[in-house]
C-alpha cells in the first residue's frame, strides 16, 4: 500500500486554502466567491481528516461531518442571500452592487 506522508498532505490542504483564498479575494462575481469559500472549508476538513488518519482517531471523521453540516447551511443561506441581490441589483458583480448603493 502507498502511504503519502503527513507533511505532503497538509501541504495539499494548505495549498487548497490557499487557492480558495486567492479566488475569494481575486474574483468580483458572488457565486465564484461563494465557490472559493467552499474549498477552503473543504481543505479545513481535510486537514482534519489528515490528522484523524495519522493518530488513528475517528475525531476528525466527526468533525468533518459537522464542517459539511456547516458548510450545507451556508451554502443554503448564500444562495438565497445571492438570488435576491441578483433580484434587486440584476448583477452579481460586487464593485457594481458596492456602485449602486445609497450614500
């Protein structure tokens, strides 16, 4: 059996968050930053789920249940946030949305 040592893994989970902070803070558009959210939450489980691995405890299995239960909700909540300021504004463009406020 191939095993990946521990430090290329959370390498991986760190690189993951990284591109999830990037493309949250690099991309204007709701969805996509909505998107970018989600694979950092999804590196901090896999973090969780590395170390779970590494000392043989099913206490990161558990609580990468409750980061998807977390992350099911905000998923939830996001959308409909979103699908009413594409309502109200018709645009998910953020530096439009920030344009269009009342001062």
């Amino acid at each position: 059996m191939l095993t990946v040592p521990v430090e290329t893994q959370i390498l991986f989970a760190g690189i993951l968050f990284f591109l999830g902070l990037v493309g949250l803070l690099v991309r204007r558009n709701l969805v996509f930053m909505l998107m970018s959210i989600e694979i950092m939450f999804n590196s901090a489980g896999l973090v969780f789920i590395i170390a779970a691995r590494h000392w043989n405890q099913p206490d990161g299995q558990v609580m990468f249940i409750f980061i998807l239960a977390v992350t099911a909700v905000e998923v939830a909540i996001g959308l409909a946030l979103i699908l009413q300021v594409y309502h109200h504004f018709k645009t998910l463009d953020v530096d439009a949305i920030n344009k269009l406020k009342d001062t």
